[in-house]
C-alpha cells in the first residue's frame, strides 16, 4: 500500500471524507507496483466562486504522476483527481509493458 499524506487547508476533513481518500489512493500500487508515496492536499477556495481544490502528486523510482480538480463538492473533485492519476499511471504501465515486449 502507497504511504498517503493527507493536507487540508481552510477545509475540516471529515473522517468520511479521509476515508473516501484512503480508499481510492492507497490502492494505485496496483496498477504499478513501484509507486511508494502520494499527498492529497484538500482546500477550500472562498470568494465568487467558492469551491474544493484537491490536487495529488504520486511518486515512485522514476515516476512523478500529478493531477488536481476543481469542484464545489470535495467528494465530486477527489474522484475526478484521481481518476486524471489513474489514466496517467495506466498509461505508464501499458509503455513500459511494450518496451519489455520489444526487447
């Protein structure tokens, strides 16, 4: 499982909410299994348009993965974050799976 590090900044993360978090990063070892450490940092833009900003970095020897979202619901932007994470990683995996078939 993936070392998470969850920040929130002018936000009060529930413990549904952490969890939900846990949830959908801690498992993305899965997809590429040398991915060590990711940080969700949460916040809360006020103002006009007040919204949650989730941006996420994942690492791992010789990968960096990032992705960030926008939403007025946490929940909605987490989700859209990681699945933005998901589609770079998977896209990894699938380039280093055809150079080991080239060889």
């Amino acid at each position: 499982m993936i070392e998470l590090e969850i920040n929130a900044e002018n936000y009060d993360l529930t413990d549904d909410l952490k969890k939900h978090i846990e949830e959908k990063f801690g498992g993305l070892d899965e997809y590429l299994n040398t991915l060590e450490r990711a940080r969700i940092a949460v916040s809360w833009e006020g103002g006009e348009n007040e919204q949650s900003r989730v941006s996420t970095q994942v690492w791992g020897p010789g990968h960096q993965f990032d992705a960030s979202d926008i939403d007025w619901q946490a929940i909605t932007a987490i989700d859209k974050a990681h699945h933005k994470l998901l589609k770079q990683i998977r896209r990894e995996h699938s380039r280093e799976i055809s150079e080991r078939n080239r060889r």
